[in-house]
C-alpha cells in the first residue's frame, strides 16, 4: 500500500492541468484582488518616485541654416550648394569623430571637454542644414550651439574646401527642457508594471498549487473511489447574524446540497450491505476541510433513510461535533465511556427528533493515544456497533495526528473527506499513506466545499489552527 501512494507522488509531478491553472489564476486573483489592488497602487508610487529622484532635464539648442560655396559662378551655384549641403552631411560625423572641432569648440568656451552632444542633420537635395546641441544646462546649450555654428566652416574647410553659412532660424536659449517629466506618465508605467508583477505573483501561486480540484482526481491521484460531492453551502442573506448550521435538518439549507449528501448515503449503503460494514470512520488529511460536518451529515442522511445511527465524536484534542448540530457541550463523553467511566447509555443525547443518538466529546486532552489503543476501545466499537446500524467516527486529520490511525485498527471503513482547492496533494497522500498502514479499508473520498463558480469559498465553522472548519 506504501508503494501504491508512493508511485502516485511520482506520477502526479508529470501532470499539468491546464484548466486547472487558468481556474486557479482567476481564483488567485479574486481573492487577492484588494492585495494586487494595494501592490499596484504601491508600484505606481513607488516608480513615479523613483523616476522623479533621478530625473535629469536636457535642453536642445538648434540653428537652421543655408550652407553655400565659395564659388561663385551661376552656372555651377545651385550644384555646388547641394553637392556641398549633402558632403557636409556625410563629413560631419568624421569631423566630430576626429576632435578638431570639438577641441576648438571647447577652446571657444574655455573648458577641456564639450557638455553636450552635437548633431547635424540634411535636408534631402536642400541646402538647409539643421544644427542641434543638447546639454544639461539651457545656456550652455546655447553657448556651445553658438560656438560650433561659427568654427564649423573653419574645420569644414579642411575637408570640403571653403563654405559660407548662411543663418535662416534659431531657437535662441531653451527655455523648457526638451525632455519634461509626466507624473501621469509615470504612474502610468508604473501601474502597468504592478499589473504585471501581481501576473507574475499569481501565475507562480498557481502554478506552485497543488490541490484536489474536481472528483476525477481521485482515481488519478489517489486511486480510490468517489463517494460524492458536496457543494458549497450558500444561504440567502437575513437581517440577523446568527450563524447558519451546515446540518440537513436546517430548512434554509440549499437543495442541492441535499441531493448530494443523499448519493453519498448510498454509496455507503452498499459498502455495507456489499461487505457488512457498520463502523466508518471520517477524517481528512489536515483541519479545516470539514470532516466533523461532513460525519454529521452522513450521520442524519443514514437516520433519514431509516436506519438506527450514533454519531461518535472520537476527535478528543478537539471535540467540535456538538458545536457543528448546536448542541451544548456534554460533561459525559466519548473520553468516559472508552475510559469506563460512563456506560454508552449515560453518555448518549438524542439528536432532536432525527433518530440519530450524539456521543459528543467533553474535556479535550492532549495525551490521546493510551486512551484509544487497547481493547478498552476494541470493546467500545463492538458495543457501538451492537446498538446501531450504523457507527460514524468524527477523528482528528490523520495526516496531522496517529489519532485516526489508532482508530482506524477497530473500525470497517474509513471515509476521506478532501475539501475542493484547499490542502496539498502530498499531505493528503501522506494521510491516506498513514490510515491505510493501519489495514484499514478506505471506501472512498468525497469533495468537499465545491464551488460551482471561480470565487474563493469562504472559511466557516471549527478547526484546529484557525479555528475554523468548512462544511
């Protein structure tokens, strides 16, 4: 049996669901939509600030001029001023490669190295001839424009032989930097880099998710049967805030939750008419899956169709079955009766008018183990069972304690309740790894807490760590 749930650890890391993924991306992202919500916001702040620090303003000095030769002559005037205009244009990056006329020009202005870059541009078959400079500084920008427009022809001659330069426009000193700084921009950026990130976030979380999502799983992963669904239990809104009881003598409880927890009846019928079993034991692999609800109400499903019932609480770390039916707490339990002292009739209440008897737990303790191995627990089943059609064993998650394995030595059956997107693959096959070495049969699991839609269910009822335990 180890092997089995061993090579299904192995099989299962090949699997990709893709459906699965992209339904966990739109859960992810519901249930931390107001987390991205503040991450986005906190990104759109943060780059707008970053960039507003490391801001720095460039200005662009530019002159617009009319470049002709020396030569004067009308026959050749218009040929020599292009032919002239456009060898400027392909000399003009050797000129600046060379560093002449960036050492007159820093000359001119009395420093070692030009504070801006230079550029120059053509236009196509023209004579106009577009010189730029951008600096930090506005003025020096207009200095160093200056500078260049009246050393160029000097060093162009050098190359091209004598040219004059005629002035047609110019923007004079800058007076508002050629590069202004947005703050919507920015925030623009930055937003789409939050969204981007809270993508990243929610891919990862998605893909790092490894959870039981529909009843197909279970054969995959677990190789085990389905015993059922049970849907998400959703009420209409009341005024009040009394607290809804997820049992199926609760009138407001939705019908489909009804018809599922009848197929789970069922199926437990015919385990037991098929091998004869009458004591089943529920538990899952961690808290909060709903295990103590889900005992209850195959518990009350079993009394519905007839048959004598008792309802054992054997959690007894944490007795929660008399909070799940509303019932007040007993000083008589479960721990008495195994321990001898109270007789199973002194220590069971009747649940309402259902036909379903309630061995609640009463003080919890911690050290469990010396009160559920031994024949005094052997003795307790049998006598349970001599009472009833049928025994239903809340137990604490088995993946968590060796309460339910203890349990699980006396018991027919064992029942696996495996809430829908909510506990690791491996720890559940690590629960199942753990009851199944008791010898135990597992008659199946059943998904619980399904969601019909994408929005996170949410967390309800009694647990070990949060305190709370779905249905």
């Amino acid at each position: 049996m180890d092997r089995k749930y061993n090579e299904k650890k192995e099989n299962r890391e090949g699997l990709i669901d893709i459906t699965g993924i992209l339904d966990d991306l739109i859960k992810g992202a519901l249930h931390m939509k107001w987390r991205f919500l503040v991450l986005i916001l906190l990104c759109a702040g943060l780059f707008c600030g970053y960039k507003r620090l490391n801001y720095s303003p460039y200005y662009v000095a530019s002159s617009t001029f009319t470049i002709s030769s020396s030569i004067s002559t009308e026959s050749s005037a218009t040929y020599m001023d292009n032919a002239t205009a456009n060898q400027m244009a392909k000399t003009f990056p050797y000129i600046l490669k060379s560093g002449v006329l960036k050492d007159i020009v820093a000359q001119d202005l009395g420093v070692q190295s030009i504070p801006g870059k230079i550029k120059a541009d053509v236009m196509k078959d023209t004579n106009l001839f577009t010189l730029s400079v951008t600096a930090d500084d506005p003025k020096m920008a207009d200095k160093i424009l200056k500078s260049v427009v009246k050393n160029y022809p000097t060093v162009a001659e050098f190359v091209i032989g004598s040219s004059q330069l005629t002035l047609m426009d110019e923007t004079g000193v800058p007076t508002a930097p050629a590069n202004p700084f947005s703050f919507s921009h920015e925030i623009k950026i930055g937003i789409l880099v939050g969204i981007a990130l809270c993508f990243i976030l929610d891919l990862l979380f998605a893909l790092g998710k490894n959870t039981v999502r529909k009843e197909e799983d279970f054969k995959k992963m677990f190789s085990v049967k389905s015993l059922g669904i049970l849907p998400h239990a959703r009420f209409n809104k009341r005024r009040s805030n009394v607290q809804e009881l997820v049992v199926l003598d609760n009138p407001r409880l939705p019908r489909n939750f009804l018809e599922a927890t009848r197929t789970v009846r069922r199926r437990i019928e015919r385990a037991s008419k098929e091998s004869g079993m009458r004591s089943f034991l529920v538990t899952s692999a961690m808290p909060g899956e709903g295990k103590s609800t889900v005992s209850a109400n195959i518990a009350l499903a079993l009394a519905m169709k007839g048959h004598k019932v008792i309802l054992v609480d054997a959690d007894l770390r944490n007795p929660s079955t008399a909070k799940v039916l509303g019932m007040k707490e007993q000083s008589i339990g479960t721990l008495e009766v195994i321990k001898g002292e109270a007789s199973i009739e002194e220590a069971v209440q009747p649940y309402k008018d259902t036909g379903v008897m309630i061995l609640a737990g009463s003080n919890p303790i911690q050290d469990t183990s010396s009160v559920l191995s031994g024949e005094n627990m052997r003795h307790f089943i049998k006598e349970l069972e001599k009472q009833a059609d049928f025994v239903i064993i809340d137990t604490p998650p088995s993946a968590l304690l060796s309460d339910a394995a203890i349990v699980a030595q006396y018991v027919d059956g064992a029942v696996f309740v495996v809430r829908q997107d909510y506990t690791d693959v491996d720890q559940i096959l690590d629960g199942m790894e753990i009851l199944s070495g008791s010898g135990v049969t597992i008659n199946g699991c059943i998904l619980n807490d399904v969601n019909t839609g994408t929005a996170q269910s949410s967390h309800y009822g009694h647990g070990y760590h949060a305190k709370a335990d779905a249905i």
